[in-house]
C-alpha cells in the first residue's frame, strides 16, 4: 500500500526558490532538487516536492493538483484564488510599489489619472487604483518593467521593490506602496484529514525552524563573583547553564 504524501509546489527558480529549499532541508526534510528536476519525492517525509514556475503555484493549489505551496504573497493577491495563508515565513520580504521618473511632478496618487501605467500585476495596480478613484490606463508587460518609462511604454510603473537599485538605475523614484510581500506557505481549501495531519508535522517543524533563527546560543567564561549579574542578562526559558571550570573561581 503506497503511504499518502502531502503535494507541495515550490518555486523552481527566482528569489523564493533558494529560500524555499533551504527551509524545508533545515526542517531535516532529505530529497534531491538536482537542476531540471520538476518533481522529488523527500526520503524521509510523506511529501512530494513539485517545481514549478511562481506564477503557476496558486493555480496548481486552486486545482487540487498541489496541497499546499510557497508563494511571495504578491503572486497570491494577483492570482486571485481561493488559498489559505498557513503560516508567513519571513524571507523574500519586498513590496509592490508605484515609482515615477524622477522628473515627475508627483503630487499624490491621483497625478496618475489618465496616464499610463505599466505592470506585471494588473489585477493587484487596477484594484489600488479604483479604490482610490484614479482612472489609469494599465500595461501588462512580463518583465523589465522598470525601462517602460524610458522607451515611452508608460509614464510610470508597478513593481516590485526590495533595495530600490534597480529603480535608481533606471531613472526613477518610488512614490507609494500598493502592498508588502512576503514568502507564505499557503493551502488548498478542505484538505482531507489525513493530509492535514502531515501538514501539522511540517507546520511544526517548520515554527521551530523560525524560533530557531530568532534565538542564539551564547558560551562564554566568567568569574564567579560576575555570574549573578551575567544571569539577569542573559534571556532564557529557565536559567543558563553553569559550569565550574578547573581554574578556581572561574565558570563556563
């Protein structure tokens, strides 16, 4: 009888994919993502491991094809599927963001009526901008959003941004943030019992994994007279450990 695994779609490349491997391999979780691969069954987990383009992630969770994925909630929002965010996973943190050419005479949002704005995330700029009563024309490209201004394809943009460079290098300035992203691991609705008891194994070690980089392990020697005062500052669910070093009046 084959044992039932829980479907998970990662990013095949791009900025979550690197993160999303790391965290499920920190988790003790052993399969191969050798290059090319598009499937790994882990080795010593009920999971099966797909890797997929980020833009087809929500649509293979949507379709029952996935359980459950990683996806930059951007993705997510643009997708405009039904998906549970199970838990937020604090990498690949950006935000989708309006940006004009520096010249621009930006004002507030509304200096973007009647323009034109070019996009990868229509869905996601025409929402923010009916819920702000602004009347622009959207252009969806794929990619290399950021010269639509400069080859005359748009008077503005919506993007993503993390440092802002690549904005800076291409003559613009970011003028309001429509959302902020992060990497989520998200759910198809009404997943069997069975399935959700292995995604609570992976849940739970996935938390750890969190706490984990959020804590670190301090070893250090002092003299004894000092300890009382080290031990009020050092945090800890009990107390540290102390031990007596061979040289006298002297602990680890």
């Amino acid at each position: 009888m084959n044992e039932e695994k829980l479907k998970i779609a990662l990013q095949r490349s791009g900025r979550l994919s690197a993160d999303s491997i790391n965290l499920l391999k920190t988790c003790g979780i052993k399969f191969d993502n050798g290059t090319g691969k598009l499937k790994s069954a882990a080795q010593n987990f009920p999971l099966e491991i797909f890797f997929l383009r980020d833009d087809d992630i929500p649509q293979y969770i949507a379709d029952g094809v996935a359980d459950i994925g990683i996806v930059g909630e951007n993705v997510l929002a643009e997708a405009q599927i039904k998906a549970e965010i199970i838990e937020r996973l604090g990498f690949g943190k950006c935000r989708l963001s309006l940006a004009v050419p520096k010249a621009f005479d930006y004002q507030n949002i509304k200096s973007l009526d009647k323009l034109r704005v070019a996009t990868s995330y229509p869905k996601i700029l025409g929402d923010f901008l009916a819920q702000n009563s602004v009347n622009a024309e959207i252009h969806t490209i794929s990619g290399s959003v950021e010269i639509a201004p400069s080859i005359n394809l748009a008077d503005a943009i919506c993007d993503l941004v993390s440092s802002g460079s690549t904005l800076f290098t291409n003559g613009l300035r970011e003028v309001e943030t429509v959302m902020n992203s992060e990497a989520v691991l998200i759910a198809r609705p009404k997943l069997e019992a069975s399935l959700q008891i292995i995604l609570e194994k992976l849940l739970f070690r996935i938390k750890a994994v969190k706490a984990a980089a959020e804590n670190k392990y301090i070893l250090l020697n002092a003299p004894n007279e000092k300890l009382v005062e080290i031990i009020q500052l050092l945090p800890g669910i009990k107390s540290p450990t102390v031990m007596p070093l061979a040289k006298t009046g002297w602990s680890s």
